[in-house]
C-alpha cells in the first residue's frame, strides 16, 4: 500500500477578485501535505477565510487546483482511470458543516442511505438494509428511529449524525469533515467528536478535521496544520504544536482560547475586514506580515522556508531560519 492516502504537492488555488475578478489571490498557495494511510485525525485549523474549505475542496475532487498535484494513492486524482476513480469515491467520504444542506426536504431519510447502500455495493434488498442499518448503529441510531422521518423532524445533532451514517455506508478509508460541529450546540458537539474519535480507534478510520476552533481539534486530533490566509504557517504532532508553539499566529490562536468571548471576537473581526483579509492574502512575503510583533523587511518581501524545529514539527516563519 502506497504511504499516503491523499498527498498534496504545492497545490494552489486562485480565486478573482474586485469588480471584473480578473486580478486573482490564491485563497490556497503552495501547500504540501500528505494525509496517511495510518488511522490518524489530522486537523486543519485557521479562522474563517483561511481556505480551509478550499483545501477541502480540492482534496474532495469538488475544485480543480490550478498549480500542483494532488495525489490518491500516488496517483494523480485529475487523471484516474474510471476503476481508480470509483475507488476514490468509495474511499474519501465527505461531512459537510450543516447537515441540512445534505438531505432533501421532500425526501425520507432512509432514501438516501438506501440509495447510497445501492449505488456502492452489491446486494438483495435484505443485504443492503442490513448495511444502512449497522451504519445506523455505529453512529448510535436505529433504523426505525429514522424510517419514515423527514430532516426537519431530526435535531442538528441527529441529522449529523445521519450524514455521518451515510458517509461510512462504502466503507471509507477518509472522512474529511468540513467544520462538522460548528452549527450544533455545544452539549451535542463532544458527541459527534467522540463518534470520530470510535471510528478512528475502532475502524481505523482516518479523518481530517477542519475547524476554526481549537478547542476541539485538540480534544480529538493527533496531528495539526495550522492554515493562515493560504498557507499552513505551522504543522506537526498536536500536542507539540499548541504546547510549544512556535509562529505568531498559532500562538494568539492558543492565547485566544481561554475566554470565549475573547475567542469569538478573535475570529470574526478579521472576517468583516475583507480588505484586510484581501491584503494579507495577496502578500507576498509572510502572510502575517500586518499582524506579526515581529515582523521584518525581509518578511514583507520573501516567503519563508519550513524549519523543522523539532521531530515532524515545521514553521514556516524566518524566525526560526539559522536557529536549527
Ligand atoms: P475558510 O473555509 O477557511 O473560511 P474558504 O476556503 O471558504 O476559507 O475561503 C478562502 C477565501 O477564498 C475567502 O476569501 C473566500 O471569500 C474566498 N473564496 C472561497 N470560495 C470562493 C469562490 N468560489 N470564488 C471566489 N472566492 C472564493
Ligand atoms: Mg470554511
């Protein structure tokens, strides 16, 4: 079996901007990183506008990057042929951050899982119930507790709950969960988080976590990236990284924490300030460049390099060049 289940190899997206939208920023830029075939949570974490959903996209096969490569078992995932690409789809399952958008208001809720039981895997009728039903039964529901319902009778959590069912249904070896428990109230969130965590201990499951919120990446990730207007400013073992902090912006991301109110602010300012956003992805050098105590000439005008300052822990940040 090939190491890594998904590789990026200096991917970048580039999106337009301003009236006509033909000067582009690149809301992904050069990122590198290789998602293993090892049952791991590895996280995604960075505030709103960071291009963590971008990133999820591309490794999803929804958007195309326009530089690099993204790989599937060491192969190119734009040139797959139709047996590879099957198995892309079976493997890497996608939850997406409001369950609602993923079912049908019309629907009952046992179509699509039924559906998606057909589509994937050979079987008679009873087979394929017996299928829905164990992955009912893996994220703590039933068969019956949902037969006949429709999305608006089932809590957020539920319905969460639901799409994850559905995702396991091919038997997946990557779930890559797209902010999944930011629309739920707090009391229902270590529930989902703990089903990711059974999955990976119990199926072996891999899954990419992405959040704004640290918090939870902590409680449930092995490993984390921490993205910033395009880039991962720092990656490595999640304890690691927010015990030894070492680029700026993972350390005011750590000392925002605490306070929640403090957090919240934190992570919606820099949103409502779409100029700024705007400005600091189209820097060239650092992108933390307007917010970072220490910045230098040097960081306005080049990107730094990776430094491994540690074992499997990186910083992208020209502090830290000629220390190691
Ligand atoms: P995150 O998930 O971290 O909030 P996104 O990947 O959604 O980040 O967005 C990153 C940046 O790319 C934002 O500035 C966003 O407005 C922009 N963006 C995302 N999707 C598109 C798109 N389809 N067209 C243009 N800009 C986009
Ligand atoms: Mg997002």
């Amino acid at each position: 079996m090939y190491e890594f289940i998904i590789e990026l190899k200096n991917v970048s997206k580039y999106y337009g901007y301003g009236l006509l939208g033909i000067s582009r920023f690149a809301a992904v830029d050069d990122v590198s990183l290789g998602i293993s075939n090892k049952p791991l949570i590895n996280v995604i974490a960075g505030e709103s506008g960071s291009g963590k959903t971008t990133l999820a996209k591309i490794i999803l096969r929804i958007v195309k990057p326009d530089k690099g490569q993204v790989l599937f078992n060491g192969k190119d995932l734009w040139r797959l042929n139709r047996k590879d690409l099957d198995e892309f789809y079976k493997s890497v399952q996608p939850i997406f951050q409001d369950p609602y958008d993923s079912f049908n208001p019309y629907e009952k809720l046992e179509i699509p899982l039924l559906k998606t039981a057909k589509k994937f895997l050979n079987g008679n009728d009873k087979e394929i119930i017996a299928v829905v039903e164990k992955a009912l039964e893996v994220v703590g529901l039933s068969f019956d507790m949902i037969k006949g319902k429709r999305k608006d009778e089932l809590s957020g959590g539920q319905l969460q709950r639901v799409a994850i069912a559905r995702a396991l249904i091919p038997s997946p070896k990557l779930l890559v969960a797209d902010e999944p428990v930011s629309m739920l109230d707090a009391t229902l969130r270590a529930n989902i988080l703990n089903i990711f965590k059974e999955l990976k201990d119990r199926r072996g499951i891999n899954i990419l976590y992405i959040t704004h919120d640290l918090a939870t990446a902590y409680y449930i990730g092995d490993y984390i990236y921490i993205m910033f207007r395009g880039t991962i400013v720092e990656h490595g073992p999640i304890e690691k990284v927010l015990s030894e902090p070492l680029h700026p912006y993972t350390r005011t991301l750590i000392d925002a924490l605490p306070s929640y109110e403090k957090r919240e602010r934190f992570i919606k300012e820099p949103i409502e300030l779409k100029e700024t956003e705007l400005k600091e992805f189209l820097l060239r050098g650092c992108k933390y460049y307007y917010r970072c105590p220490y910045a230098t000439k040097k960081c306005f005008e080049e990107k730094p390099p990776y430094i491994e300052a540690s074992p499997n822990h990186y910083v992208m940040c020209w502090r830290y060049v000629g220390s190691s």
